[in-house]
C-alpha cells in the first residue's frame, strides 16, 4: 500500500515513492540546541517518525538527515549568559535532546550534521551563489541572497507579491539596524559579518570572520548527504516561511537540481488556542509532564492522535485519555498473547486483520483514524474465541500497526483500576477520605451511590479497590 502524503507545494496528495526507486531520501530540520525542546518541538518529531516507520513498514529503505542547528543568535546570546564556550552549551542540549528523542522512541536519523561542523560546505555554497550572480558582498563582511535573481521565490508559501518587494531599493535601516546594507528588504544573510556581541563565535571565510546564516546549513548539508535533488523535506508549517522558501532559493540557484520533490509540514501544536513555543513560555517539556507522572508513551500517544495537518491543542487531561487507551491496547495484547503462548518482541510482516487501519495510515498518514479502526477491531475481537493460529495472525498484524505508530505498550495496570472512569473514581475517592474522617453516614450515601451507578468498593488494609458490579 503505497503512503499518499500531502505536499505542501502542490498542494496536493501525492504517492511516495523514492526518486532512485530505491531508497526514500529525506531531510529533516532538526532543533536548535539551546534549551530543553518542547512537546511542540516533538510535535513535529514525532510526526516524521510515524511518517519514516510507515516507509519502512511498507517495504522501502530510507536515508533520514535530521540536522542540528548548533550556531545562529540565539545559541550565541544564550551560550554566553550561561558563561559557557558555544561548544560545551551547544552538547549539553544535544544530549538532552536525544535522551528525549529516545524516551519518545524516536528511530535516530541515519545522519545528523550539525551547522558548526558544515562551516566550509556552506562557504563553497556561497562562492557558487556569488559566481552564479545570486549573492553579493556588502562592505561589513556579510553576503547576502539576491531574491530578485530567482523568478520562483515564493512558490512554497504562495507569497506572491503579499509581502515582498522584489528589488525594492532599501532604506531599511529603521526596521533591521543589522542588515541596512541589503539592497532590497527581502533579501537574507548567507553570511554575517562579524560582530562585537558574537564573542569568539566567528570563523574565518573569503569574506572576512563571520557566520552563516542560519538558512543556509539546511541547503549545503542536504546537498552533502541527500544530494541535489531528493525525495522529501520536513518540518513544523512555521518553517515554510522564510526558513524553507530561502533554503529552495540557496538551492536551486547553487545547483542544477530542483532540491526536494515533496514537502511535509506538521501543524501547530498549541496550548490555550495558541502555538506552544518557547518565546510565548508556554510550553511544556518531556521533563516537566514526567513529574507530572506522565510517561513519555502517553506523549507520544496525544502528539499522534490528532491529524498532522490539523492543530492539535494540548491539554493534561488529554494525557489521562492517553493512558487509558494504552491500557486497553495492553490489555488486548496481553489477552492475544495467552491465546498463542508467544512472549517477547513481535514483529508482524503485515497488517492481517488490521488491513483496513494499515490503509487508513497509507491515506495522508491518518493516524487518528487508523487509531479508530485498531479501536474497532479491539472492540469486536474475543481473543479467547480464537484459534491460536488465528490469534497469532492479530497479534502480528496488531504489533504490525503498533510498530508503524512506534507505540510500546505499558505494562498492564491492575484490573480492578485500570478501567475506572474518572466521576467514579473521584466518589470512591470522596467515600475513602470519609470514611477515614470517620463520618461513616457519608461513606455510606457514596457507596451507595456508587453500587446504583454499578461499582463496587472493596476496601483491603491499604486502600480501596473499584470493581465493576
Ligand atoms: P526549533 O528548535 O525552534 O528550530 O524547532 C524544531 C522543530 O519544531 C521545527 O520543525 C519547528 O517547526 C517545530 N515546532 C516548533 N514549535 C512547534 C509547535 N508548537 N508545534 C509543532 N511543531 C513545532
Ligand atoms: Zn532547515
């Protein structure tokens, strides 16, 4: 089953299928380290991932770069307030990241190249813009793209002539103090000059000490691992503007390719209606829901269960939803497995049973609806009717589905609590914390009204147990 996946440029579905007809190339934006990256962040992470899993689920290699954006303003002005060399910053953020990479299992790109580390391809990718009449020196040290030489600048985010003024002659220097020597407004730094508040964070280039600038390292490590032209671009809808319409221009102007052939861009996750991100501080990381109590599974669960292209609003108790559904897949897999009397890691080969949800996933990667149908066939199957043959052609096609969501199961909390709906809970609660007040007419009325909703209490030396009637 082939996976049709939107492509921002077109604007259309269209199947994916590798331009070598062999492996699937595909790049990534990856995070800028400097700081503890958000569940919007992993957001879009983990849509990528879903997206690679069901690539490698449906029979095709893939070559995934995800890169690391290790030196533009913000790691610079940061590194220095943590009195830090921007090396030293930059890895303990890195490391962090992975760790939380990990913990959401996410399969690790085959390359991650990092920006510090691609000085002198982004050099040479300059020199080619220069001699191709696509950038030019100003007398500070920078060198910036000329967007009035590329006719197509602005195909991606349909631009138009909304914002920009092509070739406009600037007097910017009001509104960007930094960049007064551009010739027009839209045009964008390849290369900053050095300045004061960029501490030792310069290097040497035919233009004087400086540094890219940060559009460019996408463009010259793309180029170095994927080639000129490849297969799929990814990252959060933010980036199409400027971030992915200026890595086409770099692109397409330095090379003969037509750089990517499709893009994938992930919506907003947000918090309150807006987007979570760390200049509104509104965010929530990996950490923080883990003194929550939340495992990093449940995340994972709640950034995939909303469609991609759709905003996705955060809330803890979405959490909770999560981990209830968890359970109830834990529980079907637990079931099936008694039946077969396998144990341990289970990889289907195909979806079997679950056919139909493989297709759904296939449509767009519609994972809120493939998680629909999985919920469908759970609700239907009796796994202590089936054959064991028959069990075991579920429980591969279950773990088929699972892999391809990169979901691992929880362990199976106990019965007797797992499935209690939260209003119940809070009156058994409400009865205990009476009945140790010693107002037994109270713990009464509740349980009371507790068997009529048709629950039952079985108090033990510890607590409570909550069982269905
Ligand atoms: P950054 O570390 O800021 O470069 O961002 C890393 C990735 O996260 C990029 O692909 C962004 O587009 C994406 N991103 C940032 N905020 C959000 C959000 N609230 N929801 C989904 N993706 C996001
Ligand atoms: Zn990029």
């Amino acid at each position: 089953m082939p996976l049709n996946l939107f492509d921002t440029l077109s604007r259309t579905s269209r199947v994916i299928a590798p331009l070598d007809g062999k492996t699937l190339r595909f790049y990534c934006c990856g995070p800028t380290v400097y700081g503890p990256a958000h569940i919007g962040n992993f957001r879009t992470f983990v849509a990528q991932d879903v997206f690679r899993r069901v690539i490698e689920q449906g029979g095709l290699t893939t070559l995934h770069v995800r890169n690391l954006t290790d030196v533009d303003d913000k790691t610079i002005r940061d590194s220095q307030k943590a009195g830090q060399t921007l090396t030293d910053f930059t890895q303990h953020w890195t490391t962090k990241f992975h760790a939380d990479c990990a913990a959401l299992n996410l399969l690790p790109p085959h390359v991650e190249p990092s920006a510090v580390a691609h000085i002198p391809h982004q050099i040479r990718m300059i020199e080619k813009l220069i001699e191709g009449g696509h950038a030019y020196a100003t007398p500070d040290g920078s060198v910036y793209f000329k967007v009035s030489s590329f006719a197509d600048y602005g195909r991606l985010s349909h631009l138009e002539d909304r914002e920009l003024k092509l070739g406009a002659s600037s007097t910017a220097s009001a509104t960007d103090s930094d960049e007064y020597t551009k010739d027009s407004l839209a045009d964008f730094a390849l290369w900053k000059g050095k300045k004061a508040d960029d501490g030792p964070n310069h290097w040497p280039s035919p233009w004087g000490d400086g540094r890219p600038g940060w559009h460019l390292e996408c463009s010259a490590m793309s180029l170095e691992y994927l080639g000129e032209d490849f297969d799929v671009h990814g990252g959060g809808v933010d980036l199409i503007f400027p971030h992915h319409e200026n890595e086409i221009a770099q692109s397409c102007c330095a090379t003969h390719g037509k750089f990517a052939h499709h893009w994938f861009h992930v919506t907003h996750l947000l918090v309150d209606g807006g987007k979570m991100s760390k200049s509104l501080g509104n965010l929530y990381t990996l950490e923080q829901l883990g003194e929550r109590g939340y495992t990093p599974v449940e995340v994972r669960y709640v950034l995939i269960s909303g469609h991609y292209r759709t905003p996705l609003s955060f809330t803890l108790h979405s959490l909770d939803s999560a981990r209830q559904a968890l359970q109830k897949l834990a529980k079907f897999d637990k079931a099936l497995r008694e039946v077969t009397s396998l144990s341990g890691v289970i990889s289907g080969t195909t979806p079997g049973p679950f056919a139909g949800a493989w297709e759904t996933l296939s449509d767009d990667l519609n994972v809120p609806g493939a998680l629909g149908d999985i919920f469908g066939i759970i609700n239907k199957t009796k796994p202590a009717s089936l054959t064991p043959d028959e069990a075991k052609v579920t429980l591969e096609g279950f773990h088929f589905l699972l892999y391809a969501l990169g979901l691992q199961l929880p362990s199976l909390v106990e019965e007797a609590t797992a499935d209690v709906p939260a209003d119940i809970a809070e009156l058994a609660e409400k009865r205990w914390q009476a009945k140790q007040s010693k107002d037994w007419a109270t713990a009464d009325v509740l349980r009371k009204e507790l068997e009529a909703a048709g629950w039952i209490i079985k108090d033990n030396k510890d607590g409570y147990q909550v069982l269905r009637k």
